[in-house]
C-alpha cells in the first residue's frame, strides 16, 4: 500500500534502494520465484559463441571450451517505463537480486566465470520485461571418446546445458535462433585436430526423482591431422621393416652382422610402440595404430626367425656334404661351423675348408702362404679366391641360401598388400 511505502521511506534505519533498483522495482516483488509462477512454464531462449575450444585430453577425456552463453526470457516484474523505449544495461551485481534461468553444464569437470578485470557478465533490461543475460564462461566438460581407428580417428564430442531445478513443468529451454543460435569464432583451431562442424540440437532427460528436464546440446565433430603420427609413428616402423630386410641381402654365414641387426630393428619397434602406448589412455581394445605397430613389429621379428631357420639348414646341409666326401671322421676333423667356432674365420667347404691334425688360424695361413711357396694343391684354392675379391656380389648371390631368395620377394610383398589393404580399411 502506498503507507508502507511511505513507511519504508522515512526509515532511515534502511539502506536507500539504488535508482536502477527503484526503477525496476525490486523491493516490490519476490524474485526467489519465477516469473508467471503457478502457471505454463516460462520459456528460456539460449544462444551460444564458441569462442576458443582450448584443449582435447585423450588421457582425461574431455575438452576445454570458452563460450559466451546468452540467456533470453520475459519477467514483466521487470517492466519500467520509458520514454525513448530505450533498455537498461547493468553488470554482475544486479544478478543476485533477480531471478536468472538456473542454467548448468551437464557432465562438467570444472567451471568459471571469468572475472578480470570484473566479472564477465551483462544484464540487459527491456521496458517491456524482455531480458538478455550474458556471461563468458570456460568449460571443461567430459567427452566420450572411441579410440578403436586412433589416429585415423574423427571424435565427436557435445557440451550439454539444463536447468538444474525447473523441469519441463516450469521452464523450457530452447535455442532462441534454431541452428543459427550457435556460432563460433573464425580464428578457432588445434593442434592436432581439425573442426568439422558445429552444430545444435535438443531433447530431453528424466530422473526418476525429479521428472522430464529440457536439454541442449552443442555437438561439435574433430577429425584428427595425421600427418604428426606419420612422422611418428608410421613412418620410422616402415624404415625399421625395410631394414630389417637388408639382412636377406647379407652373407648367411655372417652371424654377427646379420644377428645384430635383427636385434636392432626389434628393440627400436619396441621403442616406438612404448613411446605410442605411454600417450594414450589405457584402453581394453585394440587401436588402429597398434595394428600396424604389432604387425610391423611382427614382420621384423619374422626376419630374425627367417636366419634362425637358414643358418640352421646351412649346418645341416654343410654336414651332409662333409660326410658324403669322408672328411667328417678322424680325431681332429671338424666341419665349417667348428672351424670358424674355433679360429673366428669361415671356411668354405668348396673352397677354402682345409683340413688338418692341427689347423692354424686364417691370418697365419695367409701370411704363411705369401711368404712359402705354393704348392701345386693350392694354386686353384687361390685363384678361387682372387676372382673372389672381383665378384663379391655374385659370390654372395651364389652363396645365399634359398629362403633368402625367397624371403626378399616374399616379405616387401606381403608388407606392400598389408598397408594397401590397411590405409584403405581406416581412411
């Protein structure tokens, strides 16, 4: 009544009303309700700026978003007149004395409004009750993501709004434009992943507790660059798998060159699949990358097998060609593998394999040989030998065995199909 109001203005024991409150008339009104309360559910327009998506944590799963969230609704207790029609903006310390949409982020993480140099909020005031409530706010919010075709992998990710206490009874929440509600800054971009589209949509969630809620969702689509993970990842497992193949090309009887470099290219595809394995979350499938390491790291440890089982069948067949020749038996004959077990040199059986009570090593034997004369059983041992120095290549052809030959068709083949039928399985 206007005695109470009069009443209130002679007390002066009360903090005077600021001249926007006086206008708006808030002392008048119970704002701790919503507008038109008992009756339809008051209509809530969002619409939303995606200014910067900062982050995108495969090991957390979620994403860092920074937005601006813009609330639209009508309270005609907020009404005022005015002669120029002209609205009325305020900033965040208006907020508390007024109703505002109880708006949150459904499967956040962590949530600010920003606050430098004040908070980033705005309050904007319509004669007719309209309101505009805007504030800039950073996200970080939880992203389902499937790693199964990692990297060749494309995430879609949504950020969810709802009311936390009005359901569907009290408030609906809608997108105040349509699809043109969200729009996003030109400048937007990550380092690994490349945005492929924004868009909006709606639908609703119920809990049994409470009822059927409005819900909004920003979906938003990243398609991953794969050109970091070829550098990576791809490309030096492929070097490592052709390396590998250089031992098919290396005499069979050279045992440390052709062992050392199995080794080699087996701890580096190690390497390269832990290094992998330690940036990405510990997931219960299989990943598209981890395909192609283990099947790389399958054909490098196939080459290593592959002279296992040649320089065994070279024992076997060397032995078989001693015995065939009545050289194998006597007190201190040996083959070719113990000859070279023994003074660290190889003998060919058809060459240089020369077998006495009490051999001497190679060195001395060529040193030996330069100094005496040579006897007539020896000059087409050394003629062999210096038409060896000119047809190295030939020699080592002749002297491989047959599953090299074999192996150097067989293993860039089956690699060459491999990756044809893998890129073009998970482009």
């Amino acid at each position: 009544s206007k005695r109470e109001i009069k009443m209130r203005k002679l007390d002066s024991t009360k903090v005077r009303p600021l001249k926007s409150e006086q206008l708006l008339h808030i002392e008048d009104h119970d704002f701790a309700l919503r507008p038109g309360f008992g009756g339809s559910p008051i209509p809530v327009g969002i619409d939303v700026q995606v200014e910067s998506i900062d982050s995108i944590s495969e090991v957390d799963m979620d994403f860092t978003m920074t937005l601006y969230l813009r609330h639209y609704w009508k309270d005609e207790r907020l009404s005022f007149r005015s002669n120029k029609n002209k609205s009325m903006t305020f900033d965040g310390r208006l907020i508390k004395k007024i109703w505002v949409p109880d708006v949150f982020f459904v499967h956040s993480k962590r949530s600010f409004i920003h606050d430098t140099t004040v908070e980033n909020i705005m309050l904007r005031v319509y004669p007719d009750g309209n309101v505009l409530f805007s504030l800039r706010i950073t996200v970080s919010a939880m992203c389902l993501m499937d790693f199964s075709r990692f990297p060749l992998d494309t995430q879609n990710c949504s950020l969810e709004l709802e009311s936390y206490a009005y359901n569907e009874d009290d408030l609906m929440l809608y997108w105040k434009h349509g699809n043109k509600s969200l729009s996003t800054d030109e400048n937007i971009s990550l380092s690994q992943f490349f945005i492929e589209e924004f868009s909006a949509s709606s639908g609703l969630a119920f809990y049994s507790s409470t009822g059927w809620y409005n819900r909004l969702f920003i979906n938003f689509a990243l398609r991953r660059h794969i050109f970091f993970f070829v550098l990576q990842s791809y490309f030096p497992a492929m070097l490592m798998v052709m390396l590998s193949w250089v031992s098919f090309w290396i005499d069979r009887r050279a045992v440390p060159a052709r062992v050392s470099l199995g080794i080699t290219t087996v701890l580096t595809m190690s390497t390269i699949m832990t290094g992998v394995s330690a940036s990405m979350p510990q997931v219960s499938y299989i990943k598209a990358v981890d395909v192609y390491l283990w099947i790389s790291f399958l054909f490098v440890f196939l080459s290593v097998i592959e002279y296992a089982a040649v320089n065994y069948l070279t024992t076997i067949e060397e032995r078989k060609q001693l015995k065939k020749r009545g050289k194998a038996s006597g007190m201190y004959s040996m083959d070719a593998v113990q000859a070279m077990a023994f003074d660290g040199c190889f003998h060919d059986t058809d060459m240089d394999m020369d077998l006495s009570p009490f051999p001497d090593p190679c060195e001395e034997n060529e040193t030996r040989a330069s100094q005496t004369n040579i006897s007539s059983e020896d000059t087409p041992r050394l003629k062999r030998k210096r038409s060896l120095k000119g047809n190295v290549g030939r020699i080592i052809l002749q002297n491989n065995h047959v599953i090299d030959t074999y192996s150097r068709i067989i293993f860039p083949s089956v690699y060459i199909v491999f990756n044809f039928f893998y890129w073009g399985l998970y482009m």
